[in-house]
C-alpha cells in the first residue's frame, strides 16, 4: 500500500523513442519511465531522504512522427551529414514521438518529515524542476504551456483512514483526466493461450499474443428471411473479433538471459566494464489502456521492479490483473 504519491504533472516531451522494442512500437516501454525513477532517486538533493519504490504513467496526448500512406506508416526520419569520405551517410532509422505524460511515483520516507504540507510542497516543486532538465525515453522534456500553473506538482501523504483516503484519491484522479494509464495483462495472455490450446493442442503463448496484437476479421453467414418473397437466404457479413473487452496492446516487459552472467570487463566494449554482463532479449506482454476513473487504488497503475536472478529474468510488474480478480 503507497503512502506516499508523487505528482509530476503535465510533463511534455519532444522526440520520446517511439520504437520500444524489436517487436513493438509507439508509447514507449514502461522500463525507459522506470529508468526516470531510478536516476531522480540518485540525483535527489542530499536534504531530501526518500526512497523511490514505483512509477506510473498517464498519457494525456501522444503524436507519433510518422507519415501515412494506405495501411503503411513510415517514420519521419533525418538526412545526416555526408561522411568523411564526401559520400551519404547511411539513414539508420529512428522512430520518435511527442507526448505529454504525468508521472506518479511511489515515495517512502528514510527519515524525511512528510507531515509538514510546506515542506511537501517544498520538496514537489525542486522535484518537478529538477525532472525538467533530464532527458526521458530519450526525449527532451520542454517547459510547460501552463502559464496560469494550473497543473502543479504534489507530494501527497495518504490519511491512514480508508475513508480520508479514497476520498484523497477520487481528487486525484480528477487532475488526471483526460488520459490513459498503461497497465499489465499477463491473465488475458495466460486465458486465450488457453482458449487457443483447447481448439489446437500445438498453440504457443505467441500465438496468442499475435492474435491479440492485430485485428481479426472475421465472417459470419446468417440465415435472413426475404421481406417481399419470405425466402430464407444466407447474408455475409464482416467484422473484427474481440476476445475480450478494453484497449490490449503488445507490449514489452523486460529482458530474459540468453547467456551466462559474465565477470566484469571479460566482454570486450561492454558498456560498463566494471559490471557484470549477460546477453538479454527482450520479454512480451499484454497491456491495456485504462482510463484513471477506473482505478480502485493509486496501486493499481503503478509499474515496479520484479527480477528472478537464478533464471536470468529482469522484468517489470504491475498488479492491476490482481484486483480486477479480487
């Protein structure tokens, strides 16, 4: 149960990686949002003692830089300057998007006071101001349109009654509309895995992620009756097939070991020589986009760490499917 909820409201980012993973594209991977969490909680001011537990993500508005043509969609991409040799330089394709997020992050206090409303207040504003000078899925956060500050950073501590609570809650999830919250969906993945196993025995978990990730066209005969004549005839009719409700999307979660952990320095042009190392690819998902007013609890949306080390599994979680099922 959070405590405490941080509220960094209306953040606008320019040139976000809109390519989350080999196989995905669009918002970008929940992992870029939790890497945010992470560098403001080690770049935190040394009178400021918090701990940074999860993160969640509002999606207010989102303009992916690419151009239509038909069903196909092609990036907008950039003409580098000619290389050493006077020739062109190669296009290595780079997908980007705008967007305007709000972030909310689960804070613990290490001795902080948090009773004092001036000093939550205190320590939102240096939060927000110091989040405005980093980059964020590797996009560049730009000041704010707000100019009559209607939308404010807030460090909200969380009455122990149930009642106080919820009621903290439904005011915050005002600010946060309109917009969508990106949650995770590993049970629908499991049920139509399921589904898909009882009417083919050699039905993968890809499969079933495919299947949910594109739309379904499907037809359907029905036996109509003729108005004038009375004959019975057959009528064709397309639609898309939707297994479940709700917006799904393919998402990616994490990453899964491909290789030993090796000693640091032992791989050569390793990105940190003083770490250890281990080869990854990339870990699917399902996701759903709900919209705030739907949450029960600020718990539901927010995104956390969950490795397995002996199997070489570092991924993300979310308990939304939880308590759904509750």
């Amino acid at each position: 149960m959070i405590d405490h909820l941080l509220l960094l409201p209306r953040l606008r980012i320019q040139n976000a990686n809109a390519i989350s993973s080999p196989m995905t594209w669009g918002f970008p991977a929940m992992s870029a949002f939790v890497c945010v969490q992470q560098v403001l909680e080690r770049n935190l001011p040394d009178d400021i003692k918090l701990v940074f537990n999860e993160i969640g993500v509002v999606c207010h508005h989102i303009e992916p830089q690419v151009i239509e043509g038909g069903f196909i969609k092609a990036f907008h991409l950039t003409r580098n300057p000619v290389d050493k040799s006077g020739n062109t330089a190669a296009i290595v394709e780079e997908g980007r998007t705008h967007l305007e997020v709000s972030l909310l992050i689960g804070v613990e206090s290490e001795g902080e006071a948090l009773g004092s409303p001036e000093r939550r207040r205190e320590i939102a504003q240096r939060l927000f101001e110091q989040v405005q000078g980093m980059r964020i899925a590797g996009g560049s956060v730009m000041p704010s349109l707000d100019t009559h500050r209607r939308h404010r950073p807030e460090l909200i501590s969380f009455d122990v009654k149930e009642e106080e609570r919820a009621k903290q809650w439904q005011r915050l999830k005002r600010r946060l509309l309109p917009g969508f919250a990106l949650v995770l969906r590993d049970d629908l993945l499991a049920e139509h895995t399921s589904t898909l196993r009882a009417q083919d025995e050699n039905a993968t978990t890809l499969d079933a992620w495919l299947d949910l990730s594109r739309l379904n066209h499907e037809c359907r005969v029905e036996q109509v009756e003729d108005e004038q004549t009375g004959a019975v005839k057959q009528r064709v009719q397309w639609g898309v097939r939707r297994p479940y409700p709700g917006w799904l999307v393919p998402i990616p979660v994490g990453y899964g070991a491909i290789s030993e952990l090796y000693p640091p320095g032992e791989v050569a042009n390793a990105r940190d020589p003083e770490v250890p190392f281990q080869f990854v690819e990339s870990l699917y998902s399902l996701g759903e986009w709900v919209s705030p007013h739907r949450f029960k609890k600020p718990d539901d949306l927010m995104w956390f760490v969950e490795n397995d080390l002996d199997r070489g599994i570092y991924r993300l979680q979310n308990d939304y499917a939880k308590t759904q099922q509750d």
